[in-house]
C-alpha cells in the first residue's frame, strides 16, 4: 500500500479517537477494472483478530465463497453493498476481496477503509471523505451515526463499570481481603462479584482490571508469560531455580527482579535480540549464558489481548482497628497498547521482569510469574492518550 497522506493519517487519527477499528486497502487500476483485491495481509490479520474471516479456514473455489452485507458510506447518502471473501482455484488460492459498487466512489490508489458493525461491514473512501466535518456536522447523517453507534458500543461496557466502581468508593474503604501485595485487587474484585481465578482473560466483560495502591513508584502489573520452554536451554521454572535460587526461612526461593538496564544481585539481565525477534534472559555464568528466551510475538500477543482495555485503579491504603483497608479513588482507563512500544521499554529498563519461584518444605516448585511490570511513567508510552475518572 502506498504512503498515506498527511490527510488521511489525521482522519485515522481522528476515527481512533472515536473508537473505530479498521483496516485499510489500496484498489489497483486493474483491479478496479477485474473486479477484483488482493486480501492483504494487514486485511487478513484485521478480519481474523476480529472475528470476521479467517482465509486459512477457507477452501478455494467458487462454492467456498462468503458473501458478507456491506454498507458503503458517501457522506449524506448510503449505498447498500455485498463483499465477497475468497480463494480461486488456480494456482496457491491467494486470498480475494471484493465490494461490490466499490467503482461508484473509488479511483485508482485512493485508500479504502474497511470496519466492521453491526454484523456487516462499514466502508469508505478515506481519501475522498470528509471525515471531520461528517462527525461534527450540525446536520445528521449516515456517516456521524455510525461513528456514534460504536462509540456508544464501545463504551457501553466501560461507563456501566465506571458505575460499579463509584457504587464501591462512595461506600467508604474496604477493609483487605487478605494480608498480601496481591489485596488491593482481591478485594476489588471481590466487591465487585468477580470470581478470583488465574484465567488469562481479561477480568470484566473484556476490561482488565489493575489495581494498586497510590505509591507512584510502584510498579504495575503488565501481565505473567512463562518462556518459551523449546527454543530455551533451561527447561523449566525448576531448573532456573536451581541455578540461581536461595534459601529464605523453609523456602528455597528466587524472588527478584530482571532489567535490560543493569545486571541484578543474581547477575541476571535482559536483552531483545531485533533478528530473530526474541527476548533473552542472560546470567553472567560463563557455563550458564543465554537460559531462557520468549517470542516478541508471543509478548506482543499478549499485551494486546491482556490489555485490550484496562482500568487502572488506583487506591488509598490506610489502616483501621490493625487492619489495611482501602479506598478506591481514580481510575485510568487504557485501550490498544502500542506493541511495538514494548520492545523499546524493555531496552529502556521501563518494562521489567520479576521472578517470583519458590520450593515449599514438601520440595513442590511454585512459580508465580513471571511478571512483567511497568513503571508508572512507562503507562502514557505504552497507551495512547488515555481517559481519566475520579470514583469520589
């Protein structure tokens, strides 16, 4: 796809602000003329990771083709549309698109924005269409009620959260759950009729929930990926315990934190290795050297599924009658991590690892990460601009 032009970056802009997820093609003059697009792959991935369409699913051939209802919007007037998805029978199959009427609004090279609601697809020439002035026109239209049809949608779930929230914080603080790091969201959680579990999904209708006290120098959760355990030379979260554990009371532990920035009291650091796409675990043992390592995809995946959208909630920690209770004050709220954000936090010490192993007197091995975590500062890097709500 060719560069996009000033223009179009600021309605993409402009579109996120507003919610709108989308991908973008780019029609050719042959194919305007046959009929015809390439899927490509960032067309693919966004049908996929959406739940439209998946072409590694589909047959080739005619009698394999899905036919999907499409809107295609012009500004002040709709034109009612079909896409067809799919693989021809010659040669690899190579996954096609097409809309249907798509000459009516399109030229050559003009770039073509492809959403996705109300169970069809939305679509529109961005380099043609006055955005702006659609969405904030005086004068109602198509175009400015899809927008505000899923900004609504979009953020239907977060506002009836926001109001549970409130509900909770009004009615004072909370007296802890247990005596644990881990209260501040337990108890959360548990105010808020959420079974405590270690699902990876994210906690409340696809929002996370991170919760913690109001030290600004802590450090907040990302979420726990172990290493990929084939491609690493220690095979398990046992064997790195045994390299570098210590003893603490009845437990053999190895409860520490792993910078790319500086070597820890194990001399063990981080390293991304950029050509072959890894994150590398390294101790300064000559015998040891590389341990274990994780697929920047795999992160990356996990980032973006994990943190989709998150409410970080922030909370007073005081303590009544011997006991830590809290008030639930500020909520931060996140959406659509910047992946390619991680890498560079991880160089740059802002995102870290902690290991948090240990074998009990029984000799069982317990791992509860590993953790990667985020400095506070690191949250507006990693996060586009993000929305602020105060609970009291």
């Amino acid at each position: 796809m060719r560069k996009l032009t000033v223009a179009e970056q600021e309605k993409i802009k402009l579109l996120t602000k507003n919610q709108v997820s989308l991908t973008l093609i780019e029609p050719t003059e042959t194919g305007l003329k046959k009929s015809i697009m390439d899927a490509t792959g960032s067309v693919r991935s966004y049908l996929k990771s959406e739940n439209i369409h998946d072409y590694e699913l589909q047959n080739q051939g005619t009698k394999s083709k899905i036919i999907i209802q499409t809107i295609i919007h012009t500004g002040f007037k709709i034109i009612k549309s079909k896409a067809s998805l799919y693989r021809p029978s010659t040669k690899n199959g190579d996954p096609r698109i097409w809309f249907y009427n798509l000459k009516k609004i399109a030229d050559p090279n003009d770039i073509i924005a492809i959403a996705y609601f109300d169970d069809r697809f939305q679509i529109f020439n961005l380099t043609k269409l006055d955005v702006r002035s659609l969405i904030y026109s005086s004068i109602q239209n198509p175009f400015q009620d899809l927008i505000n049809a899923i900004n609504t949608t979009e953020n239907e779930v977060a506002f009836e959260l926001l109001a549970m929230l409130r509900k909770i914080a009004n009615a004072g603080p909370i007296p802890s759950m247990v005596n644990a790091d881990t209260s501040v969201g337990r108890t959360l959680e548990t105010a808020l009729g959420i079974e405590i579990n270690s699902s990876k999904n994210p906690d409340y209708k696809g929002i996370e929930l991170k919760s913690f006290r109001n030290n600004r120098t802590n450090r907040k959760n990302l979420f726990a990926q172990v290493p990929d355990w084939k491609l690493s030379k220690f095979k398990s979260s046992a064997e790195i315990l045994d390299n570098f554990g210590y003893q603490r009371d009845e437990d053999f532990k190895l409860y520490c934190t792993v910078s790319a920035i500086t070597r820890n009291s194990q001399g063990l650091s981080l390293r991304i290795d950029g050509e072959i796409k890894q994150l590398i675990e390294n101790s300064e043992k000559q015998e040891v050297g590389d341990f274990v390592v994780w697929k920047l995809d795999k992160l990356h995946h996990r980032l973006k599924s994990k943190h989709k959208e998150t409410f970080w909630v922030e909370a007073e920690s005081t303590r009544i009658n011997d006991r830590e209770h809290f008030q639930y004050k500020l909520v931060e709220h996140t959406k659509k991590p910047i992946a390619s954000q991680f890498d560079l936090l991880i160089e740059q010490g802002i995102i870290t690892l902690d290991h948090l192993i240990k074998r009990n007197s029984r000799g069982r091995v317990v791992e509860k990460g590993p953790l990667f975590k985020i400095k506070p500062m690191g949250i507006e890097l990693l996060f586009p601009p993000s929305e602020s709500y105060s609970l009291i």
